[in-house]
C-alpha cells in the first residue's frame, strides 16, 4: 500500500502554496475579515459554540421544547446566564423569531458539524494569517470536547445531552456520523495549520471507538453512515497518521452500502420505528423516491451498480469524493469505474450550467434527466463545493480536461454565488431565474428559497463550507505524479513543490479570471531541473499562445485537454500562458426542455445574467439572435469592479399590447441595450428580476 501511495498522482496540499494578489485575495481577506467572524457571532449567539459545554438541561416530562404557534415564541427550559439558540422550527413558514436571552434548548443533532466546519476554515487561514483570538476560540472548544468525551472515546453534543443511552441508534437519520466527519478534517486542518495535536488525538480516540462498535466482524454493528462525509474524512485522517485502519473503515463504509437487508430497515426494526414515518422532508424516508429504499441516503444499491445519480446531492457528493478517494489509494477499478458511470450521468444530465447540481428543493435531491428548471432550482450551495471536491479527486484518478472545466465552472458559478459581495450574507439555494412576484406572493414558503441572501440559517452548513472551501482553495489548483506537475486552475499564488529531490519554487501571477494572461517564474534550488509542466486549456478558450522568457513556443494540446512542457527549467524563467476570451453564447441539449429556443452567456470561467438593476423589468421577453455582437467591458464602479457584457437585443413593442391577453402572432419588436453581469454578483444590490437563459431567435 505504500508503494502505491508513492506513486499515485497526489494534489498539492493548501500548505505549501498561498494565495498572493487577485481574484482570490480579495475574498480570502473579506472571509477572514468578515465572513468567519460573522459566522463565529452567529454560532455563538444561537448556542452552537457552547452547546457542548453541558449548559443544557433535559426536562423531565421530556417536554423541554414547545411551539407556540399563537404568539410566534418558544417555552423551554431556562437557566440564568444562558444563551440564545434558535431552531428550524419557524423556517418552513419564513418566520423569524424572538427568543428569550435566558434560554437554552437542546443542541441540533448536526451542531457539532457547523462548528467543525468553522474550525475547519478558521485553521486553514490560520497557517497563513496568524490570529492568536481566533486561536484561543478554537483552543476554548477543543477543551470543552475534551472534557465531553467519554472514557471510551464517544464524543457527540446531541447524544450526551438530549439523548444519552441512544448513540448510534438512529445513524440514518441523526447525522451521529456525519458529525464524526467534519470533527475530524476540522482536527486534521488544525493540527496541519498549528502542529497542536489535541483536537486530533481526540478525534482519534473516537474514530477508534467507532472502529470498535461499527465493521463486518460478528458482534459489531454492520452499518454506515445516513449522511456521507466520514468516510472522506477518514482518508484525510489516514493520510495524516498513516494508520491503515482509518483507510479499511472508509472502504467498509463504501462497500457497505446498499446492502441487502438494508442496514436501516434492520435498525428501525431493532427500535421500533417505521423507517416509512414521513419527516419534516415530507417523505418516507425508505420509499420515497423512485430508485428505491432509501434511494435518498443513496443506499438503495451498492455504490458500484449506482450509474443513475439520486437522492439528496451533497450526501452524494461526498459519497463520491470518498469513492474517488479510496479507489486512488487502493487501485481498485472497479471503484474508478463506479466514479466515472456517476460522473458522466451528473455532468451531462443533471448539471446545471453555473456548475450546480440538485434540481428539486424536496429533497435537496436529484431530478430525472435533463430537467433542470431555472426558477425553481434548488442547486443548495454545498452540493456545488462537494462536486468540486469529487472534480479534484477525479483529477487524482486520471487526467482530463473535463474534470478541471467542472471544477472550474462550479467554483467560479455555483460556488462562490453563495456569498454576498460585503461577505456577511449567503444563498443556500442558487436560482438561475428570479421573478420577485413569485416568493411575494408566498408560493415558496421556504426561507432558504428566498432569492435574497439571508444573514445565516438554521441549518448552516453552507456559510462554513464557503468559509472553509475559500480558504483552501489552493488545494485544488495542481496535481503531480512524480516529475509531472498539472495545473487545473490558474491562481495568483506562490508556494514549493519537489521534483527531482530538489524543491523548486513557482510564482503564479494573473488578474484571472477578469483576464486569461498568465505568468509562472520557476525558481529551482540548483540552477535547473527537468521535469514536465502540464497545462489545462480549458474548453471555453477560443486560442492559446505559450511563451517561455517572452518567446512564443509551439504547442500541441493533447487529447486529455492539456499542453505538455517537457524541459529542464533554469532559475528565474517564465512561462507566460495567453488565453483567449471572448464572450460567447452557450444552448443547452435540446432535452433540457426549460432551456430550449434560449441561449447563455460565457465569457472566461464566467456564466452571465440579466439582472432588473441593469435592464428593467420583463427580462423574459429580451430576445438575442445570430448577429448579436457581445462586447466585454470591465467597469471599475460595478459591483467593486467587473466585467460586464453589453449587447444590442430586441424586446417585442408593449403598446401593441394594450388591452389584449391573446392574438394573432405577429408582435413588433424594437432595439435595447442589454447589460449582463456574472451571475455570481446577481441580488447584491437589491432584489428584483434576473435570467441566466435568454430567448434567442
């Protein structure tokens, strides 16, 4: 297994390059400015920070929690000096409500994963930007685990104080596991970050706890996890400590699912539940979807027979960044197989062309094919990180350009639209149409729907997985397999790699994605060094010229979509990479019925809208055709600074409308100026209409 570590294609970890100017800098100070802090206030005011400190008291009659729906305010249980914890329970009806100073409700069975995952981002700006506070805040919530675990390892908030004596009784449904996941990356990040070991002792402790009671040998519990995570975590957690147990855990978890009996069915047996109950989803959680028992927790077959992508998105996201994962580190093909069936029903079926993924709000799921609708789509804001985090590990599996185009239209579409520009306020959901009128008149209860960016929600796993994902980023830009490095995404950014047994400095300047000019200086220690330099093109490039100390080269791109530069590169040289970008119209397959007779704009890695703050109202009757010229400009005072694209199009005559619903076709149309802006920056100046998909005639 070793050997095979050795040798296998590995990405270039966070650590060893930082982020220097660009794109990038700027929304990496703004998530340490303000996104992480606002994120911290929020945990703290609502109780996660401090919900493993034991403040909470059950109360007897079992009746802590109680819902007043005649006056908008919650009893509970009070304790002097507690602190204010806000619950789901108003969200469906878009409510927000006042809660006593005083009180301390029970912790949220996924508490402990919002907290790890701020952990996880504060420690991975941490390495980079020392601050000693937010040190000391994550020092203060490793003591408090501390003194929560138990003597066998357990650590869990939820079940040590709201249902002690039920751990691992209802793993389907209470994110027991999933919780065990993100406690352990946030512990490997911040070990990784600072060299202090605690946290990660303690997660080791309770992975090896869980070792203990979950596995295939006799007497211990053959189950897996309902919410996928762990078993990605458990790799990073092998890779840090090489103990070889946290890899076969993964694998079991993997191969695991599936099953038949189904592990769920035998655990509600076991306690008495109908596995069927609907729950707040709305559904049966065993057959309510079509693919089968509990097609939701994509447990309905076994990973390696699952070629249609179903159920929730991110539990399947992050179940195939662990199948990627694993099956890099054991070779086994049968695993890459399974990946590559899944990934090619995901990116060409049910992807969204922004990058996101997970059609149906009920569900947080999976649609059939090819339906993909604009205004109502769901796209939650993780689902789009996990696809990016299974396009990294893919790149790990096998080299191509598909991968890094994915990665790259999520990061710079579906992912970064989950934050504000001011960086205080998030999307869980990621429309490609808005139509103000349809959330006004309350048709779309849901507040995590709204298409307004909301200060935080109380299911707030996106604004840390933003955080965390923003702050790593540079753990997805490079592979390298012995003397080969591959770069898939073009950072401002400086760091080392090792080649030859020598470390060989890289400085990668360029104002991308605003422009497609890039220069990288290569510093060996000695004077040269050979080894190949791998270059992704990506699909939307128009041209590509390469020059090395300013003379151009010719270049090849191969099959996998990549320019190979085998040389022996001197001290100080510089390779510049000019990609072309023009902006360009996009259709979608004609199955994609929401999309047909409509075309996108893409310029760069950015996919454009029309936004009501530009061109008025009705953006729906705006028509483009064949000879409309787009031209981009970068405006200084739009948005902080961007691009735009402007545009001549048509719009049919309104007056010719008056007092009529129906008629003979045959409209008028007349000449507008159309502005578009990437859709990423849409609903941060106020909220009004917006469209990704316009006519085309």
């Amino acid at each position: 297994m070793e050997d095979m570590w050795k040798k296998r294609t590995e990405r270039i970890s966070w650590r060893d390059f930082r982020i220097m100017e660009g794109f990038w800098k700027k929304r990496q100070e703004r998530n340490r400015q303000v996104t992480l802090p606002t994120i911290y206030e929020f945990f703290q005011d609502t109780g996660r920070m401090d919900s493993m400190k034991g403040l909470y008291k059950p109360d007897p009659t079992g009746k802590d929690i109680l819902r007043d729906r005649a006056n908008g305010k919650e009893e509970g249980v009070f304790l002097p000096g507690g602190e204010i914890i806000s619950f789901q329970l108003s969200e469906l009806n878009g409510e927000e409500l006042e809660m006593d100073p005083n009180l301390v409700p029970r912790p949220h069975p996924y508490w402990d994963s919002d907290v790890a995952k701020w952990i996880e981002g504060a420690s991975y700006a941490l390495l980079h930007e020392p601050n000693p506070e937010v040190e000391k805040q994550i020092d203060k919530i490793v003591e408090a685990y501390e003194k929560l675990q138990g003597e066998d390892g357990y650590v869990n908030t939820y079940f040590t104080f709201v249902e002690p004596g039920k751990r691992f009784t209802n793993i389907h449904e209470k994110h027991e596991l999933y919780c065990a996941g993100h406690m352990t990356e946030a512990a490997v990040a911040y070990y990784e970050s600072t060299g202090k070991d605690r946290y990660l002792k303690l997660m080791c402790r309770y992975i090896d706890y869980i070792d203990r009671v979950i596995g295939p040998e006799e007497g211990k519990l053959h189950a897996y996890p309902g919410h996928q995570e762990l078993e990605l975590a458990l790799v990073k957690l092998y890779e840090v400590t090489k103990e070889p147990r946290y890899l076969r855990l993964a694998e079991y978890f993997i191969n695991e699912r599936g099953k038949q009996p189904y592990y769920f069915d035998i655990e509600c047996a076991r306690e008495g539940r109908n596995p069927n109950q609907p729950t707040g989803k709305g559904f049966g959680l065993r057959d309510g979807m079509p693919q089968g028992p509990f097609a939701h927790f994509q447990a309905h077959l076994p990973v390696r027979e699952q070629k249609d992508a179903a159920g929730h998105a991110v539990r399947l996201m992050y179940q195939c960044c662990a199948m990627a994962d694993v099956a890099a580190r054991t070779g086994d093909e049968s695993l890459k197989k399974a990946c590559r069936d899944l990934w090619d029903n995901v990116t060409l079926e049910k992807m969204y062309i922004t990058g996101g993924v997970g059609a149906e709000a009920h569900g947080e799921r999976f649609s059939f094919s090819y339906q993909l609708p604009n205004e109502q789509a769901y796209n939650e804001t993780c689902a789009a990180i996990g696809l990016a985090m299974w396009a990294a590990r893919m790149l790990q599996l096998e080299n191509h350009r598909k991968y890094g185009d994915v990665l790259e239209r999520a990061l710079y579409n579906g992912i970064i639209s989950g934050v504000s520009q001011d960086g205080k306020n998030f999307f869980y959901a990621n429309h490609l149409e808005c139509m103000p009128a349809v959330y006004e008149d309350r048709v779309e209860r849901q507040t995590r729907m709204f298409p307004v960016r909301q200060g935080d929600f109380p299911v707030s796993c996106c604004p840390p997985n933003l955080a965390r994902f923003t702050e790593s980023i540079t753990g997805y830009a490079m592979t390298q397999r012995e003397d080969t490095l591959f770069l898939h995404l073009y950072l401002d950014m400086e760091g080392k790699i090792s080649v030859r047994g020598q470390q060989v400095g890289l400085r990668v300047q360029t104002l991308y994605p605003d422009e497609g000019n890039v220069f990288l200086r290569v510093t060996p220690e000695e004077k040269e060094v050979r080894f190949t330099l791998a270059l992704r093109i990506p699909q939307w490039c128009q041209g590509v010229k390469i020059t090395i100390c300013g003379e151009k080269i010719s270049t090849q791109v191969a099959e996998d979509g990549y320019v190979y530069l085998d040389r022996s590169w001197k001290q100080g040289e510089e390779l510049g990479l000019f990609l072309e970008m023009r902006p360009f119209l996009l259709e979608a397959n004609p199955r994609v019925r929401m999309d047909c007779g409509k075309v996108s704009i893409q310029c760069g890695p950015f996919i454009y809208c029309l936004e009501e703050a530009d061109n008025g109202t009705e953006l729906f009757d705006i028509c483009l055709d064949a000879d409309t010229r787009l031209e981009r400009l970068y405006d200084p005072e739009l948005l902080g600074g961007t691009s735009c694209i402007v545009a001549k199009a048509k719009r049919r005559v309104r007056e010719d409308w008056q007092g009529c619903l129906y008629r003979q076709a045959g409209s008028r149309y007349q000449d507008c100026d159309i502005r578009a802006i990437p859709y990423y920056l849409w609903s941060n100046r106020r909220i009004g209409e917006m469209v990704v998909w316009i006519r085309y005639r």
